[in-house]
C-alpha cells in the first residue's frame, strides 16, 4: 500500500499517553500554543522565506529583508525575558520556530538559532543585571547577535584557543588580539559573544583552558574588524566570517562571569545551542521528505505512480520513522534544558548530543534518499532537496562535530 499524503510535523506528539522516560513522565503533547507558533512560523517560511530561498543561497545573499520581515512575528527575542523587552517561550517552542524555518530556509534557521541561542540566551544566563539591561533589549528589537568560540586551530578543541585578553595598566578595560573564525552571523551581528584567554589570569598556562573569558564584544569597538567571507557547500545565505582582533578594546564591564569562567559558559552556551541544531537538521529532513514524498505521488513509471512501488514506498516509510525518532529526541533534550537544568537540576549535555547526533545524521541520510526518489531531477536546482542535501552536511559538523557529541555522550554515560 503506498503511504499517505503527509501527514504534517508533530503528529507523533498528538498521541494523549505521555512518553515515560527514565523514571519521570514527560509530557510532549504540542500544547495549542505551540501548534499556533508552529502554523505562525510555518507561514512565514512559505510566504516571505521561500520566494527567495533559492536565489540567496545561489547568490550567497544573508536574509537581510527577511530579518526584518520576520522582526514583525516578535519572535527574535524568544529566550530574552519580557523585563529585557523579549517574549519569552518555552523551550520546544524555540525548537519547533527552529524546525519549521529549516524546512524551508535552513540558512535562515541557523541565523535565528545562533541569535536567540549562542548569543542572547547566554547573556540571559550568565549576565549581570546591567549587561542583561544593556544588551539584551537591543537583541530583542532585532540587532543581531553571534557567538564566537572557534579559531582556525581551535575547534573541536576549543580549549586550545590563540587569542589573547589583557587588562589595560588603568584596569577599566581589555585588549584582545588574534583571529577569530567560523563566526556564524559575524558579518551582520552587532553583539557578539566572544572568547579569548587572560594571559594575567592564575590559571593562564596551568590548566589548558585556563584564563578562558567570555566578553560581550560590539562591532562597532575599535580594534574589530570583519574579515574573510566564507564561500561555503551549504547554508550559502547565512553569513560565516573570520573576526580580526587588533588590540580590540572591550570594557571589564563586559566581562560576563568574571575573568577566566569562560569555558563553562563556552560548553554550556554549546548544550543549548546543540538543542537547536538539531532542531535545524530535523526540519531539513522533514522539508526534504515532504518534497520526495509529493514528488513521489506526482511522478509515474511504468504506469503509475512512483510511490506504488514498493522499492520507493520503503524508502519513504524510513525516512518518516527516522523524522519521527529524531523529533522525539529533540523535544526531549529542549524539554530536558527547561524543566531540569534551568530548574537547578543536572546537565542535559548527554540529551542535547544524542539529539544532535541522531538529527544530523537523519538529515544527512534522508536528503540523500530525497534525492534518490526524484532521480536526477533531484540531482538540479529545479527542485529544493539537493539544496536541502548541503546544507544538511553541516549539521554534522558545527555546535560540535559528530565524533566530539560521542564524546559528550560517552562521558555522560560513566
Ligand atoms: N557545561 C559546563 N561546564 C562544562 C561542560 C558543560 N557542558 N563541559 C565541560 N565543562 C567544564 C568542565 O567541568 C571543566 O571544568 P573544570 O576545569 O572546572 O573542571 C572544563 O569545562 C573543561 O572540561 P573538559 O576537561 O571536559 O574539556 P575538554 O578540553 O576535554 O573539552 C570537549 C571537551 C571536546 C567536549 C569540548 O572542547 C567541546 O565541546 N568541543 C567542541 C567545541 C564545539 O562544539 N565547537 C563548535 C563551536 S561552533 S562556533
């Protein structure tokens, strides 16, 4: 029997029995708020998103129109308390925007994840109350925010960072020098949240991440400059650069947490982020099945529709189950952060990496069979799935290779 038209996102939450999981009930049933946020978002992706999609990712063009359009749905400021100006959701309704945005425009997605995620959500969480009053508000009104952990020779070991903090002889400031990369959002942020060692920090040299600060850097401080532009596989239209740092002059002000904490908020700010990620990669698979899937009922050989045959009728089945499991892992590590790490509680590092891992690698597999379904239309851009196939590949590699989630896995699992 050939499957069903699709039978949309979030239907495997619908069910009223809660998922039991490791002694507690959780509950994933899409409340009506969700479901309004996700039908909200969901037309924003096709409406604004799509008619450009295609031609930002061929031109490399960041979504500067779209960003502003999207600004008019409030959603830029979901991690940002309403104190600070934001409207604050909860956490599987960030994943849901997330999702839902990939779909679509997985540049896009990426754009919101690391602006509401990297950046502002770690301001929230490891801010003062005078740089939550200054920052955040100017986040939530839609500047866009970045983070800034990796270098050129540090990536996945991100304690062996290059760049330099030193404090100024008057000690109301900060020098920092080196070279930044991969920053995601670097060319168009205004706010970053940026890495560098203190060198004068007792830990400086005696551990390896010692001295690791985490400082709240504008663009517009003297000594930072934009640098190179990635020309990238995939998510074309989200902006990746390299920040030079030439005695880039930053207030003790805008130190968070205080010289040489830097690391925990790194790794922490990575937990969070994983979460989004992954949220990113399942709204690639989801885009791309549905395309395969109405592109199945549409195509015919041998007299009849493609999806009759059973060859392509199991690829489909698969390809849904895989989206269904790595939905369930997302929700769950999202539902994980909120009701047990900010309530106090242990870490969800181990949630946030399976549901990374097992999402990248389901967006990998299923844009590939997207791909086999259409043949080789598939294989041009008259159709999105080989779009959706590039940009899936770096959900296996950024917030956190593959290998280094089996390493946050592992270490959970002791
Ligand atoms: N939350 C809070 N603190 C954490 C943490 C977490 N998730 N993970 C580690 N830490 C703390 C540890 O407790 C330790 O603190 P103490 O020195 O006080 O004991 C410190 O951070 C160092 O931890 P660890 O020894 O585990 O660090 P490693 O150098 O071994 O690095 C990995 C561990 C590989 C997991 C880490 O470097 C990593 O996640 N790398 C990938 C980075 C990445 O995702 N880059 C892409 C960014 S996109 S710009």
């Amino acid at each position: 029997m050939p499957p069903k038209q699709p039978s949309g996102p979030g239907t495997c939450l619908k069910s009223r029995s809660p998922v039991v999981w490791t002694g507690e009930t959780v509950d994933f049933l899409e409340s009506d708020e969700n479901e309004m946020i996700r039908e909200m978002v969901r037309d924003f992706a096709e409406s604004v998103l799509a008619p450009t999609a295609e031609s930002r990712d061929h031109e490399q063009r960041p979504p500067v129109e779209e960003w502003q359009a999207f600004l008019e749905l409030g959603l830029q400021g979901v991690t940002i308390p309403d104190a600070y100006g934001g409207a604050k959701l909860n956490d599987i309704a960030e994943a849901i925007i997330v999702e839902e945005l990939a779909r679509v425009d997985p540049s896009f997605a990426v754009m919101f994840c690391v602006h509401v995620g990297l950046c502002a959500m770690t301001i929230n969480l490891h801010g003062t109350e005078e740089q939550k009053q200054a920052y955040l508000p100017r986040l939530a009104a839609g500047e866009v925010g970045a983070y800034s952990l990796s270098e050129a020779g540090a990536g996945t070991d991100a304690a062996a960072m290059g760049c330099r903090a030193k404090l100024s002889d008057d000690g109301t400031h900060y020098l920092l020098n080196g070279e930044k990369m991969w920053v995601t959002n670097g060319v168009q942020a205004g706010i970053y949240v940026l890495f560098a060692k203190d060198v004068d920090h007792p830990d400086f040299g005696v551990k390896k991440h010692g001295g690791t600060t985490a400082f709240i850097v504008e663009q517009a401080f003297e000594g930072l400059t934009v640098g190179k532009k990635e020309d990238k596989l995939g998510i074309r239209s989200s902006d990746t650069c390299t920040l030079v740092l030439e005695d880039c002059k930053v207030p003790v002000a805008n130190v968070l947490k205080g010289a040489g904490n830097g690391f925990p908020i790194a790794m922490n700010a990575l937990d969070n982020s994983r979460i989004g990620i992954a949220a990113q990669a399942l709204g690639i698979a989801q885009g791309a099945y549905e395309a395969a899937l109405k592109y199945a009922h549409e195509r015919e050989t041998f007299g009849k529709p493609i999806v009759a045959h059973q060859m392509i009728t199991a690829y489909l089945s698969d390809m849904a189950t895989q989206i269904d499991a790595a939905r369930l892992l997302v929700y769950r590590a999202a539902w994980a952060k909120e009701h047990h790490y900010e309530a106090g509680g242990p870490r969800h590092s181990k949630e946030a990496s399976m549901a990374k891992l097992f999402a990248g690698d389901t967006a990998m597999w299923v844009t590939e069979r997207a791909i086999q379904v259409l043949g080789g239309y598939g294989y041009t851009k008259e159709f999105p799935v080989e779009r959706f196939f590039r940009d899936a590949k770096i959900t296996q590699i950024y917030e956190g290779t593959q290998e280094v989630q089996r390493l946050v896995i592992a270490r959970a699992l002791r």
